[in-house]
C-alpha cells in the first residue's frame, strides 16, 4: 500500500523531478476521460497520461533516473483551468509529496492542501535554477523544509515561501480532517451524545 501523507507535515525528503512550462493545467495533469473512477486508486498511472503518450517515454514521469522521485518542481500557474480534485490524487499517486513551483492555481493550491501535499513557491529564476540542479543530477536527495522554509541538496539552498495558515495547517497536521477527528474521538462521542437527531428526537407533526 503507498504510504500516503498523514499527521503533521515539517519536511519532505526525496529525490526530485522537473516538469517545465507554464499555465500546465489540470486537463494536462489527469486528462478528463478518466474522472469517470470509481475511486482514485488507478489514477498515478494515468499522471499526464497524454503528454507521456506523446513523447512516447521522454516524459520526466516515464524516464528511468526520475523513478520514485517525490517532489515535484514547476513553473508559473501550476494546476490552472477545472477545480477537478484528480489532478493532486493522480500526482500524490504516482508518488509526489511536495511540490515547487512559481505559482499555482488556487484551487489546485487547495486540492493539495486538502492531501498534504505542500505547493511553495520561489521566484521565477530560482526555480530555473532548481530545474537545472535536477537535471544535472537526478540522484541528488532533496529537503524541503517547512520549518525553515528551505528547499536544498548538498550544500545547496534556496529560500521557499507558504502562506501562514496553510504552513501552519501542514506543521501541526491540521490539514489531515481524518486523523483530527479520530484523535479526539471522545470529544466527537460527548458531542454526538447530545445531538437530538441521533437519540431518538422525532419532530412533532
């Protein structure tokens, strides 16, 4: 079973990958005819499932040297175009964690957020900078760091930047609903005790 982001999130550690170009939507990301899952299992495999098919195995998601990579770095206006919450499942699937970028579509943003995946953000020429360091080594293991808000490799670092309340969300594990609700399980039992609709209230007709 993939082991899928939970808990409180201050770094993540990996080897790096690079899709390059702007305004990459999420069409692009998960094209629309497989929104018809049943479920988001099978959806890492059809990650850009029409841009590999086209460069029929050049893709970064195809190449060898990328192969269990975890974080993703991008350019400007990242997961722009439908709200469709497959884009970040399809990526987290395929096995990202954490992604770099200039920019990102809001929903997108949120879409990931909602995961635990971190999307932070460099100015344009770091990120460059950043793609070309991936490129020259794709075995290099990469830190990003949300307590730091570093981005780095052997010596080597860029400065990251994420919104006080999504950083903070991550950090404390706040973004992750499921394990909030199961670790305060007798808050949610004392709750549902005085709720009329769950102990036989009817309405009067």
């Amino acid at each position: 079973m993939a082991d899928f982001p939970s808990g409180p999130i201050q770094r993540v550690e990996g080897r790096a990958l690079v899709v390059a170009g702007e305004d990459i939507d999420t069409d692009r990301i998960i094209p629309a005819r497989f929104l018809k899952c049943v479920s988001f299992d099978a959806l890492g495999e059809q990650a850009f499932a029409d841009d590999r098919k086209e460069l029929e195995g050049a893709h970064p998601f195809d190449q060898p040297q990328f192969q269990g990579a975890s974080i993703l770095v991008v350019n400007g206006n990242f997961g722009c175009g439908s709200s469709r919450e497959h884009a970040p499942q399809a990526l987290m699937r395929w096995g990202i964690r954490a992604v770099v970028g200039v920019s990102f579509a809001e929903i997108f943003f949120g879409n990931c957020l909602a995961l635990g995946i971190p999307c932070t953000t460099a100015a344009p020429d770091q990120v460059l900078s950043i793609q070309a360091a991936i490129q020259a080594d794709p075995s290099r293991a990469w830190t990003l760091d949300l307590e730091v808000m570093k981005f780095s490799a052997e010596g080597e670092s860029w400065t990251v930047s994420l919104a006080d309340g999504p950083g903070e969300m991550l950090r404390s594990g706040r973004w992750d609903a499921t394990s909030q609700l199961l670790a305060n399980g007798p808050q949610v039992d004392a709750l549902m005790e005085h709720m009329p609709y769950l102990n036989g209230f009817r309405p009067a007709i």
